[in-house]
RNA sequence: GGGUGCAUAGCUCAGUGGUAGAGCGCCGCCCUUACAAGGCGGAUGUCGGCGGUUCGAACCCGUCUGCACCCACCA
C-alpha cells in the first residue's frame, strides 16, 4: 500500500469538491497521456534487469487512417501490456507501420487520377516522393489516432517497413535466403492484375462466384472434330492443344491426331491427360498453356507450345481482326466469328464459376506466364509447421491451430516480385554479359558499364514478415534484439494469419536461428457492426473510431471492444453498447467522487480482521477473488469474461451494494466509520488498478484523486492476499435479498422509492442484527411512531418486516403477488420432492448435488409456509 | 469437393452434465444527499428439428435443416 508522508497535491483533483458530477473525457485524456509519454513510462530499456515482455504492433497500412478494427486489437494490446508494466515487467509495446506496397501505391495512384495524371507522368522517382509524402501524411494521422485511444507504445522505438534499417533487413535475408537456394528466379504462370500491372502472389488473389457463359465450340473438321466447351472463347487464339482423359472411349481415336483449330492456320493436337473430367461438358477441354494455369500444368506434361494472345493490360497481341480487343470485347467478337464460321454447337448458357480477382483493386486476374522471383518454401513451411506442431508456439483459440497447418502444410512457392514502384527493390543486379549478381546490405553494388538492378519490388509481406526483429535492430547484433526477441505474444486477426502470421514463422525461424518470433499467436475477430454484418464503407456500417471517441471518450470505445472480445470470434459493436461503457466510466468517476467525499483513504496500512466489519470482510473476500479471477482471463486472452466480470464486481458489488451500506457506516462514525473508510479506499484503490488496462483515462484521474500517488500506470498491480470470508460473503447475500424482497413489495404496494414508512424490523434469530440500521436505511424504514400500527407484517427470511401502511397498502395487489408466490413455491415443492424420491437419483447424484436439492425442498417449504401466514393475515 | 465453426430472450452474445444468464431494448415507479450518463421493481425463452446416452442434457453422441468462414477446384 502508498504509504503518503506528503500531502497528496499532486492529484489532479486535491480536494473532492473540485470534483464535477459527470466525467467529461476531453477534459483529461489529452492531457493524461501527453503525461504519460513525457514521463518516458512507455519507454522500453534494453539495458533493463528486468524480465522483457513484447508486443510488436500488427503495423498498420500507410493507406489512411485507422478503423474501429485497429481500435479494438489496439485495446487487447495495450490491455495486456499496461498490466504487465505494472507486473514489473521491462514492457515493450512496439509501434510502427507498413508501407503496404501495392495498396498505398493504388491510393496514391488514385490521388493523381484526381488530378489527371499517372504514376507514369510524374516517372519513377518522382512517383515515389509524392508516396512518401502520402505516408507522412497518412502516418501522423494514424499516430495520433493511436494516442487517442491512449496505446502505449514507445514512440523513441516507432519504426517503418521502409525505414533505412528495416530496408537492410530486408536485404540481408533475401541476400541469405538467395544464397542458400531459397530465393530463384522462373518462368511461371501467375496471377496478373491488368490494372495494376504486377504479379500477385496465390494468397492475393480472392475468388468469387461470377456469372459466366459457357459455349460449345466445334475444333477440327469432319470425322477429326471434337466439342470444347469454354467460358473463355477469347483464349482459343493461344490454344497450343485440346485434351482428353485417357480412358475416355469417345476420343480415343482423336488421341495424337491433329485438328484444326478455328479462326487461325494452325492445327493442334489431342493429347490425353488424366486431368481432364470426362464427366465435365464434353469430357474434352482446350488448351492455353499461356492463359490458364491448369493448361500451363497441361502444356508442361505434354511439352506444349506456350502461345501468348495478350498482353500485359489483358489486350489482344495477335495480328488479325481482334489486335487490340481487350479481353472481354475479344470474347464476343471472337464467338460472333466462330458462329459465322457455324462452330459454335450450342448456344451460350449461364454458368456461375469461381473467378479470382485482384485483392486490391477487384480486377479479373489474367493468368500470365512471366519471369518472377520466387521464395522456396518448402524447408521454411515445414520449420514453421513444426515449430507449433512440437509445442514451441501455441495458437489462441486452438480452433485455428488447423487452418494454420491446412496452410503451412501445402504451400506453394511465394511469388515476391512485383511489378510496382513503391516497395524495397530487389537487390539483384544484372551484368552485361548476363551475369545476375544478389547484393547483400554491407555489400556495394556493381557500378560498371551495362550494369543495372532488377526494376521490381519486394512483395509488401515480405518485409512485415522480419517485423518482430527488424524493428530491433536486426541485423544488427542489437541490445534490443536480444532483450526483445523473441516477442512475448503477438496479437492480430485471424485475416492475416497467412499472409502475416505464418510468414513472420518462416522467416523468423530462418533468421533467428531456430527461435520462433514469439511463443503465443492470439488470433482476434473482425469488428462487425451491432447486427453481427461486416464493416464496409460501401454498406455504409462502418465506424470511425474517433467519432466514438469524441463522443464518449476512449475508455468507453475500449472497454466496449474489450467486453465483445470473445476468443476468436467476430466483435459486434454498436453506439448504444459504447454509451453503456461510457455510463460505466462516469460510475467509476462517481463512486470515486462519493469515496472522496466521505473521507475513504489508502494511508496506514489495512486493519486487522478482528476489527472489520461484515461488509468490509465480504467485500474484501469478493475482492481478492476477483483479483485471481480477472488475473486468470488476462494469462488466457478472455477479454470479454474480464472485462464482464469486471463490470459486475465494480458496479452491482462495490459501486451498488457496498457504497449504500457504507452509508450507514460512516454516518454512525466512531472506530467502524474510520475502519470502513480505509477498507473503502483499499477497495477503490485496487478496483481502479484492474480497471487500468481497459480504461486508463478514467482510472488513471481517479486513481490520482483517491491515493495522491504519482500515476497508476507506473504502480504495482493487484495481487490476490488469498483473504476470504465465507461466512460474510453468505451473510451479505441474506442481507441483499432480505432487502430485494421488501423492495419488492413495497414496489407492490405502489409506494415511491423514497418514500418513508414507519416499520419495524425484527431480525432476532437471523444473524444479521448488526445490519438493521444499514436496511433500515435502504428500505426507507421510518422509526415507528406513537401511532403506530402495524398493517402488514412480512416475514422474510427469517426476519420480520412490520409496515404502517395505513391509507397506502393494496391489498388485492399483494394477494396476487402472494398467490402466483405460491404457485411458484408448489411448483419448486413438487418437483424438488420428486427428484429426492428417485432412489436412481439419489443413488447416482454427488452429494453436493443432493444436499442442494435438499436444501431448495426446505425453501420451497419454509416459503409455502410464509407465504400462507401473509395470506392469511390479509384482510 | 475438403475443413472449421455457429444456431440460447426483441437485438448482440456468455453459458462443456445438476433451479436458463448478461448488456442493450421493453413495462411500471422515482431527481431517494456520489452519479437521471442515475435509482428501485418487473416481464420476456418448447436453448434450430428429430432420435440416442444418462437418475438428470442448452451442454455428450447420431442425424436433419439453416447460416458463417477458410482452403482447393471449377473447361
């Protein structure tokens, strides 16, 4: 515990009548953080003695700002790394972001459509230093979006994939990569954006159902003719053959002949290949080894011609009367020759086929044969398979510990080589005597006569791939490196475990010797809107964080994130949810408020037990348990049942329940008054720190108020004294429901809330004696008068409640009550009674079971009793 | 085609064998001295359908229906 020997005028608020009624966001985060960084609290030391924990920040794109998504995994985040801090831990929460290749280059791209321009009017060089100026742009917005919602990361640290030492990273492991034959060059079919003009890798591609037509195409003449069917008659100008499955009768003939193939003065021919679905429209397929790559599989098998018919914009290269058709005008006018020519036997039919288009830009991929850069992954896949395969690194929720294996398991080579400008170029140059020379980062590059460097670009992920080390320091032997790495646990949405995730397996294993980036991936949903629908800009549900923000402040946005974050599983929002967490916050701003004001404190330490009274004991049982309770969900990523636990203890028990009993205490005065105000600040004290993580802002102010201690961000977390009480905690409950249910009637009765009642409270032979002054208090119970006479007399739990409730009392309305009681007890009776006559039961059933049953027997009879005294005694 | 999930209150979701829960929403009363961004009280469910295991099933097993996502392929 803060032990105070100065007067505590460092909080913000020294005395509590500074203190307004309502918590008001914009008057303290700003400020609070701004704190928090000038102090160096989120400042990571390498040199530090104490245990590392690390978290790189999945870096977002330099593409614009960040979304309700990077909010709510920039929460989970700053959540574990801000208790951890307090655990003592040497935290770092590493901040940066990623240059995004192919997705910040189309955003500038289209910046200068705006303007009338391309990428290719400004050259090059020019291009990219309006990129850059992009990224400054788009960066500064991120980060101070980032402060907002109060990440507290090590800005000294902030990196960017394009950074001067990350560029070197990059270099040095394709440099090693290449030299141990894991980085080649090949001709290889691969998916082709027409519109941004580079290759993509499989993963970067999406697929759709898109509506095609399929049409049946008669090639060659005579007795040597088949039926192809196509959705794609334009390829037909590069088919090279058409195939067959080799034990489809209908064409064995055909098999090793040559036809015609329409519209050109070529003949092809009929190869046989068990690829081929005889089962599929006429069980015999054309084939365009430079357009398809099954064909291109095809063509290699059976040694085919490629014929290329496009180029690179998807327009039509051969001579004739489609040069210069794109792909689409082509497909028609190539089906209107054919059908004058009376190929086409059957007419174009709809056919719904899955079509791959550009993740990016949504543009029909065109398969293309090309010459790219190519990452061997075999021996890479399988060290990140095994590496969770053997226990090393652990995937949350385990749910999706399969799809990663699905994936590791069958990869194909990653194509890295992209056709762009912005991007770490390929550090490979080429001589003029075709010598191809891989420059390493300490490495000058050759300067002589006809030497020039590979104009493409590194795939964007290859670089986020080094991130939890580049962003150290790596290749540099760094302090940092080797206090930091590997990380302590990485955090992203399950949307980027292939592209992100398995990648920095792979490439941090390699570089790192055998050491996994980290040792526990937890993989988070998608933000989806309050109706459970995805987030998009053209649907129009998306949300920008700082409006929520804005408008309730940012713990609020937090711990609405957080209390959606079931393992795993997407996260609904919705304004109404973020008004909810806002209310809480201004209950956490008042019960500290109602604290400060009746003098709780956290000087000297905690009195003994003997002197505590139930409450104190029950509410210190409670909040121990829930210390080691919430302390559980934080080791297993339950974000939702922590923040929810957290919610409940610190509103229905402390906030409600404990507050109004405290009432009484410190009205009476004395030695309990003085006990009570300290076990109340002790209480306030420790529920503000759990509630740091999630909502640092609110906890932060207050937290400062109650204690006067410097901040909570720097003081230790809670830990659980292993106090309990059982007997206070059963006692508390008796006292709460004995209250519930005289609420209730008097609610039955109509009488307001506040309105005063002369009674009297017997509770003789409960146990809860000590308690009448504080019910009495709670239930409005007036001493009773001269006058007084009894009207209704409620015996509950054990206790006797006798109302004056002349003029007031209804009658009819309490027989209701007390009858559908009844029932309701009967009901409860009966099938109690049933259950503990099954001799199976009872045989069977443990005994906890049993006792419990037991025990709903006797309350279902100690209430049927009750129930008909009261009915009784009703006129 | 292969795989992984999901189906519980009006909505969004917790709940892995022992009396169905939360938040929001809904109904009624109240500015009761920390808080109306609040308080008190209340209503609401054949736990997707059908079988099975069990003394006992929202929970385990089978099956059907519907939905979501991932992967592969689609001439």
């Amino acid at each position: 515990m803060t032990e105070n020997t100065q007067p505590p005028a460092s909080g913000p608020h020294s005395t509590p009548a500074d203190l307004p009624t309502q918590y008001t966001p914009a008057d303290v985060e700003g400020k609070l953080y701004e704190r928090w960084v000038d102090r160096g609290w989120f400042r990571a030391d390498a040199k530090s003695d104490k245990e590392p924990y690390t978290v790189v920040i999945p870096p977002p794109n330099v593409t614009g700002s960040l979304h309700v998504g990077h909010a709510f995994e920039h929460t989970l985040i700053d959540a574990l790394t801000r208790r951890k801090r307090m655990q003592g831990y040497e935290t770092l929460w590493q901040p940066g972001m990623d240059h995004a290749g192919i997705a910040t280059q189309n955003v500038v791209e289209r910046e200068l459509a705006k303007e009338g321009l391309s990428r290719h009017d400004l050259g090059r060089e020019a291009f990219v230093e309006r990129v850059w100026r992009w990224k400054d742009e788009s960066g500064g917005q991120i980060s101070g979006q980032m402060r907002r919602l109060g990440d507290g990361v090590d800005w000294d640290r902030e990196r960017f994939t394009m950074d001067e030492g990350l560029s070197q990273a990059v270099q040095t492991i394709f440099k090693r990569l290449y030299d141990d034959g894991l980085i080649y060059r090949a001709e290889r079919i691969i998916n082709w954006c027409p519109r941004c003009l580079t290759a993509l890798s499989d993963i970067e591609v999406e697929y759709q159902e898109d509506e095609g037509e399929l049409v049946s195409i008669r090639y060659g003449d005579g007795e040597d003719s088949l039926v192809v069917a196509t959705t794609r008659a334009e390829t037909m100008l590069g088919d090279t053959a058409v195939a067959v499955h080799p034990d489809d009768a209908r064409y064995r003939h055909l098999v090793g002949r040559r036809i015609a193939l329409p519209l050109t003065d070529r003949t092809i021919p009929v190869v046989a290949d068990a690829h081929v679905d005889p089962e599929f429209g006429t069980g015999a397929v054309k084939v365009t080894p430079a357009h398809d790559p099954n064909d291109f599989e095809i063509g290699r098998r059976h040694d085919l011609p490629q014929i290329t018919v496009m180029d690179e914009r998807a327009v039509i290269t051969v001579h004739g009367p489609f040069l210069g058709l794109d792909r689409l005008e082509a497909r028609s006018a190539v089906v209107a020759a054919l059908r004058a020519e009376g190929r086409i036997v059957a007419e174009k039919r709809p056919y719904t086929h899955s079509v791959g288009h550009c993740s990016r830009c949504k543009t029909t991929i065109e398969p293309r044969v090309s010459l790219q850069w190519w990452v061997k992954v075999g021996p890479l896949a399988k060290a990140a398979g095994d590496a969770v395969r053997d226990g090393q690194v652990t995937i949350h929720p385990k749910e999706m510990t399969s799809r990663y294996f699905d994936w590791v398991d069958n990869l194909h080579d990653w194509c890295i080589s992209r056709q762009l400008w912005w991007g770490h170029r390929i550090p490979v140059w080429y001589g003029p005597d075709g010598e191809v020379r891989c420059v390493g980062a300490d490495e000058e590059p050759p300067t002589g006569e006809g030497w020039h460097q590979d104009t493409d670009v590194l795939d964007t992920w290859f670089s986020s791939a080094l991130w939890p080390f580049s962003t150290l320091g790596w290749p540099e032997q760094t302090e940092s490196v080797e206090k930091f790495y590997p990380n302590s646990v990485l955090v992203t949405g399950y949307d980027i475990l292939f592209f992100w995730v398995a990648r920095m397996m792979m490439f941090g294993l390699y570089a790192m010797d055998g050491t996994p980036p980290f040792h526990t991936i937890v993989l988070h949903g998608m933000v989806r809107d309050q109706f459970g629908k995805k987030m998009s800009k053209s649907f129009g549900n998306s949300v920008d964080p700082l409006v929520w923000m804005d408008a309730y402040g940012s713990d609020a946005v937090r711990f609405t994130l957080a209390r959606g974050a079931n393992p795993g599983v997407d996260v609904p929002v919705g304004e109404d949810w973020v008004q909810a967490s806002r209310n809480f916050a201004n209950k956490v701003w008042n019960a500290t408020r109602f604290a400060l004001l009746n003098g709780a404190t956290v000087t000297g330490p905690l009195p003994d037990a003997a002197e505590l009274g139930p409450a104190d004991r029950w509410i210190l049982s409670r909040l121990n348990a829930v210390v080691a309770e919430v302390d559980g969900y934080f080791e297993d990523y339950q974000f939702a049942k922590l923040s929810d636990a957290l919610f409940h203890f610190a509103w229905d028990e402390v906030f409600d329940w404990y507050v109004e009993l405290s009432k009484t205490t410190f009205a009476a005065g004395g030695r309990a008054a003085e006990v009570s105000r300290r076990v109340f600040g002790e209480v306030l004290d420790v529920t503000l720190r759990l509630l740091h993580p999630l909502m640092p802002f609110v906890t932060e102010e207050m937290w400062t108020s109650l204690t006067g201690g410097e901040s909570v961000v720097v003081t230790d977390w809670p830990t659980d004294s292993g106090f309990r009480d059982r007997a206070a905690e059963d006692e508390l409950a008796a006292v709460r429901k004995l209250v519930t249910e005289v609420r209730r009637f008097r609610a039955d009765q109509g009488l307001q809330p506040g309105q005063r009642v002369p009674a009297t409270l017997d509770l003789s032979g409960t146990g809860l004696e000590a308690h009448e002054e504080a019910m009495r208090a709670l239930l409005r119970l007036q001493a009773p008068g001269e006058s007084f006479e009894a009207t209704a007399t409620l015996p509950v739990g054990g206790a006797t409640v006798a109302l004056d409730l002349h003029g007031v009392i209804d009658f009819e309305a309490e027989r209701r009550r007390l009858t559908k009681d009844l029932a309701t007890a009967e009901k409860e009776l009966a099938q109690t009674t049933a259950k503990l006559g099954n001799e199976a039961f009872l045989a069977k059933a443990p005994d906890h079971v049993v006792d419990k049953i037991r025990g709903r027997r006797a309350a279902a009879e100690a209430d049927i009793a009750r129930i008909g005294t009261q009915l009784a005694q009703l006129p």
